[in-house]
C-alpha cells in the first residue's frame, strides 16, 4: 500500500501541478477531499484564527501536531504540515520532525524566520534567521527522519521580507545544498512577477510550492508553466467560514429566528454524513 508520505513526494514531482487546501480541523479536511483537491495544508494561520489567536507562534508544537493528527486521519490525502519555524531551536525543530513523521504525516514545512514567528503579511517586517544556521535546521530536518518518502519542505520569506532576489535565491540554494525536498517560496505582491523571475532563475533545482494569496489571479496552468509543482490556497476555507457565519449569525440575530438563514445552510443530513454517522452506527451494540 502506497503510504501518504509517498503521495506526497508524488504531488511534488509528477509532471500535473498538485492543489492543496489548507484546513484548520477534520472536518475542514474532508470538505477538502470532497472538493478534489489533492492533498491538505495543515495551515499554522487557520490553527491559531480557530483558537482566537493571531497567527505569531504562539501555539506549541504539541498543539499543532495534536490538530494535523486530527486532520490527517479525516481523509484519504496526504497531509503537509505548516510547522512554522520549527518550534524553537535545532533541537525543537529535530524533535518536531521525529514526532510528525511517527504520527503519520507525510511532510513538514519550515520557514527562515526568526522564532517566534511574524504571520508574512502583518504590518511591521520580518526578521529572518541567519540562512546558515537555517540551512543546518534542514540539513538536521533531513537527517533526522526514518524513511526518505517523509517531506521536508524549506521556505524562505526572503522575498515576503524585502531581501531581495538575491538573497532569496541564496537562499534557496543552501537550502537545497542541505537536503530539502522542495522549495516554498513566498511573495505579497500583488502579482506573481516576483514569483516568474524566482523560477526563471532557479531552473527547477528543487520542486517548488508556491502560496497565491495575494496574486490569486495567477492560474495553476501558468504556474506550472512557469515551474511550480504544487499551489496551496493556505487560508482561504477558514476564511469563508468566517464570512459564512458573520452573514448567517447577525441574520438569525436581526430576525430573532432561523427561518431565513435554514434554506442557505447545511442540512442536519450533511453534517451526518461528513461525520460518518452510518459507518459508526453500524459498528454500534
């Protein structure tokens, strides 16, 4: 049986650009799956928002892993894991890789900011971690883990902080030199020419994963023609959630009753079997 991590090296490296979609719980994930698309994002964003926190490190590593366990055993897809900058030092972030991998998750992803980390687009700048020592982080990362179909994504903010293009092929290249898997490489601009001329430069060393929040307008078919292996639409569930429930909560509150909101949300019956009711109560006594 092909195990999920093995799917995911699959995504990264068939000649079809891979779609991911981000999610914050199981139940977000098997919405996921039913939509298509090819394998779930655990979204360190989408973690924290549900929690009420701002998307700056403050969950542990433990929390974290907690939820993508959740998440990865919701369905079928293989599961990439935002862990951030690794929870800590070199010890956390190899210690974070040991205990994805032996709960099952195909890959993790770690970003070259400085712990605790800034979400890319909060006002204020970002500070970046020093790319040597970085690029230790992920040699330590790929050395570490227990079978070669585990992922270790490198992503640099080079760009998302101002560094230049330079500097963000420099370090995508140590990166590389240490191990990596793939490449995420991140932008906020409002189109995706910063993110062309980062791949016509890097000639498809690694696989790269890209994250179109702000230049949404950039089809998957241009980007895989530009060289992009997979696009992960990180927080845009979470997101409409919150526009779905603001628009149906303050209705319910205007009207003083449900009978105009019932007609525009999920059915009892669809929640039952999103959540398997059937399966669970054939197993029943």
């Amino acid at each position: 049986m092909t195990t999920k991590a093995a799917r995911l090296r699959e995504l990264l490296h068939r000649p079809q650009i891979a779609r991911v979609m981000g999610a914050r719980d199981a139940l977000t994930a098997r919405l996921v799956a039913d939509a298509g698309f090819d394998g779930v994002w655990a979204s360190s964003f989408e973690l924290s928002a549900s929690r009420g926190l701002p998307d700056v490190g403050l969950l542990t590593m433990a929390e974290c892993l907690s939820e993508a366990v959740h998440i990865d055993d919701a369905t079928a897809l293989p599961l990439l894991a935002d862990c951030d900058t690794g929870f800590g030092g070199r010890a956390n972030l190899v210690r974070t890789v040991q205990q994805y991998e032996r709960a099952g998750i195909a890959g993790v992803c770690f970003e070259d900011k400085v712990f605790p980390k800034r979400n890319s687009f909060l006002e204020g700048g970002q500070l970046l971690e020093d790319a040597h020592e970085f690029a230790a982080r992920i040699e330590a990362a790929a050395q570490v883990r227990s079978h070669g179909d585990f992922t270790v994504v490198a992503r640099t903010e080079a760009l998302i902080a101002g560094a230049g293009m330079a500097e963000a092929l420099r370090r995508a290249h140590l990166y590389a030199d240490a191990g990596a898997d793939a490449l995420l490489i991140h932008s906020k601009r409002s189109d995706a020419g910063e993110i062309e001329e980062f791949l016509g430069h890097w000639r498809r060393r690694l696989p790269v994963v890209v994250v179109p929040t702000t230049y949404p307008d950039w089809s998957p078919a241009d980007a895989a023609e530009a060289g992009v292996s997979m696009v992960i639409y990180a927080n845009h569930a979470l997101r409409a959630a919150v526009s779905a429930m603001r628009e149906v909560l303050t209705e319910i509150s205007l009207r003083g009753g449900t009978s105009t909101v019932e007609s525009s949300i999920a059915s009892m019956k669809d929640v039952f079997e999103l959540t398997g009711v059937a399966q669970w109560e054939g197993w029943g006594g």
